[in-house]
C-alpha cells in the first residue's frame, strides 16, 4: 500500500502543469498589493482548491495509460485500493498546509507584523479544502468517472469564491468569523469530528462504487 500511495504522490506532483507557476506568483502579488495581511490566508484558499483539483485530475493520467487494467491485478482488496487513494489526498493536505505556512510567514516579514490568528485560519482551510474536496468528489470518479466528479467540485468552488470575493471587497473580517462561530474552539472541533466522519463516510462509499465497477 506504501508504493501505491508513493506512486500517487509522484503522479500529483509530475501532473502539476508549470505553466501555473507564474499565473500564481502573479496572483500572490496582486493579493499582497490589495489585501495586505490577508493575502496569506485568501492565497491559502486558492492553494488548496487547486489541490483538491489536482487530487482528481490524477484519475485522467490513470485513464490515459490504463492503470485500473494493472491495478485489477495487485493483491490488494478494493477497499484498501480506495484507501490509498484517501490516504494520499491526506499527504497532498499536509503539503498544502505547508506552502501556506511558508507562503504566511513571507506576507507577514513583508509587512513587518505577525497574527497567530491568521496563520491558524490559514492552516485550517489549506488542510480542510482539500480534504473537503475529497469527501465530494471522489465516491464520483469511482462510481462513474472523473469528468462527473468536475460537475461536483462547483458545489465547493462557488462558496469559496464567494468568501474570497467577500474579503477581497472588505465586506468581511477574521472578526465576523469568529462572530458566526461564536465558541471558535469548540465550533473547530466539531467540524473537524463531523469532517472526519464524512471522509470515512465517503471512503465507503467509494469502496463501494469501485468494487461494484470491478
């Protein structure tokens, strides 16, 4: 299972299109010169939804070369082959988490401040998102096709869009967040128990479409 879910992981990162790079430093400095000390928080977001993007987009270059013939072959049973593949969206979460940590600390010697607040949020959402993504996306790709799974990311796509816009315009703030949550801590933790339920929830679910396609 280690070698499948390093084969996933090369292919997220051989996938990535380079031509992306300068269309996002792009992105990132026109957020520095507009949104100040958000602009990691709100590049976070970006980042992660093209993480979760890049997560089913892997099942085109599996399609291209024919992997399912192969993969039908290996000792492995269908649900720990759909593990692997939720086990690597975790690892690919992690590297998002990263690059927003890295991406946060950069905007914030920029400006010569520093808020835990943010950095917290920032490092949620690039975790989150793309583990969201997941939970809606895949049981797709599994019981039909990756294409379909595209028509379904626009359920995470809009409301994500619409808080960046919310903050690109100043119509919000970190505070009315908190606001809205009331308790952060305890309103954190439940969304994270409730995540982890729907991930294990769609992992089934896509366990379920897999063997029934095999």
């Amino acid at each position: 299972m280690r070698g499948l879910i390093y084969k996933d992981i090369c292919l997220f990162f051989k996938s990535l299109d380079k031509r992306m790079m300068p269309i996002g430093i792009v992105a990132l400095v026109i957020l520095v010169s507009k949104q100040g000390v958000y602009t990691g928080m709100l590049f976070s977001v970006m980042l992660a939804m093209v993480v979760g993007i890049q997560n089913v987009l892997i099942f085109e270059k599996e399609e291209k070369v024919e992997w399912k013939k192969y993969q039908r072959t290996l000792p492995v049973s269908c649900g720990k082959t759909v593990a692997v593949k939720y086990g690597a969206v975790l690892v690919t979460a992690v590297v998002s988490m990263m690059l927003s940590v890295v991406c946060n600390l950069a905007v914030f010697a920029a400006y010569r401040t520093f808020s835990l607040m943010l950095l917290g949020l920032s490092m949620l959402f690039s975790m989150v998102i793309p583990v969201a993504w997941a939970v809606v996306t895949l049981p797709f790709c599994y019981w039909f096709d990756y294409q379909i799974s595209q028509y379904a990311s626009i359920v995470l796509i809009f409301p994500l869009f619409f808080f960046i816009k919310n903050f690109e315009d100043g119509l919000w703030e970190v505070s009315d967040l908190l606001a809205i949550t009331g308790d952060p801590v305890k309103y954190l933790l439940l969304s994270l128990l409730a995540l982890c339920g729907a991930y294990l929830a769609s992992l089934a679910v896509s366990a379920a479409g897999y063997c029934r396609r095999k």
